[in-house]
C-alpha cells in the first residue's frame, strides 16, 4: 500500500480527507470542463475572443460581447478555474503527505498536464485554428489536445486513489500484464484523437441530408476533399479493433490477475464498450447532431477512466505485489545467480 492517511492526528487527518474529496471534485469538475469545450467546437465559438490569448479580444474583460464572445470567455474562465483546482490540489498533497507518496507525484503531475492543456488552446487560437478553419494543422492540434485531456483525467484519477490509501502503482516487473495493458491504453488514446479529428470533419463538412455513410466515405476521398475529411475513416475502423482487443484484454486480465476489482472493472468496461458502440452507429446514422456528439465524448471519458482502473487494479493486485519466491538451493553454489526470480 502507498500508506493510508486516516491514522494521521486531529487536523491532520481533516486535511487527508480533504485532499481526497478534491481530487474527485477535481476529476469531476474537468470531466464539465471538457463537456464546456467541446460546445465551444460545436458552436464555433472558438473565435469568440479573436485570435488573441491569453486575453480575449485584446481585453481582460470583454465589453459588449457577441455570444459567441461569451461561450468562449466562458470556457476559458471554467478552464482557469481548473488550474486553481490543481495547484491547490498539489498544495495540500505536500501539506499532508509525507515525502514520496505518490499522490504527490499525481497531483504535480495533474497541474502539469493542466498547464500544457491551456497551452494547446493558447496555441489554436493564436494560430487561428478555430471556427472555420480547415487547416490540416486543426487536426494534428486537436488530436493533442485530446491525447492531453485524457492524461490529465487519468493523472487525476490515480491522485484520488494514491490520496485515498491506494496501492503505489509499480510498472516494473509486469511482465505481459504491463505489456498489454500498456497496448490497450495506446490504441484508447490514438483512438480518441482519431476520434477528435472525426468529430472536427463532422463540423466543418456536415454529411448531406439524405446521404449514405458509403455515399459520405466517397466524398471524403473526392480530389477536391481535405485531409480532415480523409481521415474521417480512420476513427470508425480503429474504434473496431480497438474495442476488440479491450474486450479480450479485460477477459485476460481476470484471468491471470483474479481479483474481485480486477473483475469489477473488467465488466464496466465492456458495458461501455457496448454503449459506446452503439452511440457510434447513432452519430452516424443521425449524422453528428451536437447532443450525440457530446454523448459520444463523455462515453469516451468513461471508457478510457474505466480502463484506467481496470490496469491500475490489475497491476496493484494482490497477486501482483507479492515478491518473487526464492529459488531453491539444494543444489546450488554460493555464486550461483538468481536472476530467473522475477514476477
């Protein structure tokens, strides 16, 4: 175990249970954040401030504002506010844990990812990479920007769970459970950003009423398409192989780490697998209406939050920490070395 904190004394252990509770509200808060900028996207809002960042525009406080000028202003408060969250999340880590506890760790990193998240924004605005923009260059920065977000929200989950008493996650020595997790947490991520570039195409090069999927795929590889709209595909046929390969990887890690947890987390991620495809089927067949978007990105949140747990789980098993066993000497020599004993 990292070492719980419920044993600390008086006002100590007040503060422990704070530093819990925030780092939830914490996760709970970005997961609106998120929500907040992607009505930004839909809207196209993006531009509400001009190209100007950190002010909007060219003012703290924008006078007479349009309300796309509001959305945008808006988000980039909710955002600020974020970061508050955050340093005061590292603050109290370092108040009321001792030196090397990983919820320090976490929430360092968590304000890390925070900073770089309002960066990437920063940069999208000041190169004009908003509203209507076509440029390929959206893309690639929206892909970042979503890779970024899925960090920070993973970070933050794990500050929550090393604050509340859980086990420090040790990446060494997992032999293939670290591996293949390590895979499905890959294909998650570049699936998103697959997924972030899709969604960019759905806004900016809306399928025509009364088009067919098949119909919309030979537009996007029309000679007068864009790049946006020839990595339209991408998302669907890597959201097929991906949810596969999650699917049997949750089966696979109940099988070689059997835990109650291990099992639990297993099973909530392939009910959102299903949901999710599901809800993918519907944004196509309705063609990206803006509440199916939205639907569509928080399953997203869910489905990479929950494969978070079910590796965090699998890797913190107690099957997991025991240490090695040590080989047998009968027939030994005192220089004889031990490497084989690895977990």
């Amino acid at each position: 175990m990292s070492g719980t904190l419920s044993a600390l004394p008086g006002r100590q252990a007040d503060r422990a249970r704070w530093l819990v509770r925030l780092a939830w509200i914490a996760l709970a808060y970005n997961l609106l954040v998120i929500v907040w900028g992607a009505v930004v996207r839909i809207t196209g809002a993006g531009a509400g401030c001009g190209d100007h960042w950190p002010l909007c525009n060219g003012v703290v406080v924008p006078e007479s504002p349009t309300m796309h000028t509001l959305i945008e202003f808006s988000h980039r408060l909710t955002s600020a506010a974020s970061g508050l969250f955050a340093i005061g999340l590292a603050a109290l880590a370092f108040r009321v844990t001792p030196r090397g506890h990983p919820a320090r760790f976490g929430a360092l990193l968590s304000l890390g990812l925070i900073i770089l998240e309002g960066l990437v924004g920063g940069v999208q605005v000041l190169l004009g990479l908003t509203a209507d923009s076509t440029d390929p260059a959206r893309g690639f920065v929206q892909g970042i920007h979503l890779a970024n977000t899925f960090a920070l929200l993973g970070a933050l989950l794990l500050t929550a769970l090393w604050a509340g008493g859980g086990p420090r996650l040790r990446l060494r020595g997992q032999g293939r459970v670290g591996s293949l997790s390590f895979i499905g947490l890959g294909l998650l991520l570049l699936l998103g950003m697959a997924g972030a570039v899709t969604a960019l195409g759905d806004l900016l090069f809306l399928p025509a009423d009364g088009s067919t999927p098949i119909e919309t795929v030979k537009r996007d590889f029309a000679a007068t398409a864009t790049v946006i709209e020839n990595l339209r595909i991408v998302h669907p046929l890597l959201a097929v192989v991906s949810s596969a390969y999650l699917a049997w990887l949750a089966v696979w890690l109940r099988r070689l780490r059997p835990d109650a947890e291990v099992a639990r987390w297993g099973g909530v991620l392939w009910g959102l697998i299903a949901v999710q495809m599901l809800a993918g089927f519907a944004n196509v067949a309705l063609k990206a209406p803006a509440w199916m978007q939205l639907t569509h990105l928080l399953l997203a949140c869910a489905m990479w939050l929950a494969l978070v747990m079910l590796v965090y789980r699998a890797m913190t098993a107690p099957g997991a920490r025991l240490p090695a066993p040590a080989p047998e000497t009968g027939a030994s020599s005192p220089g004889t070395s031990s490497a084989g004993a690895r977990v």
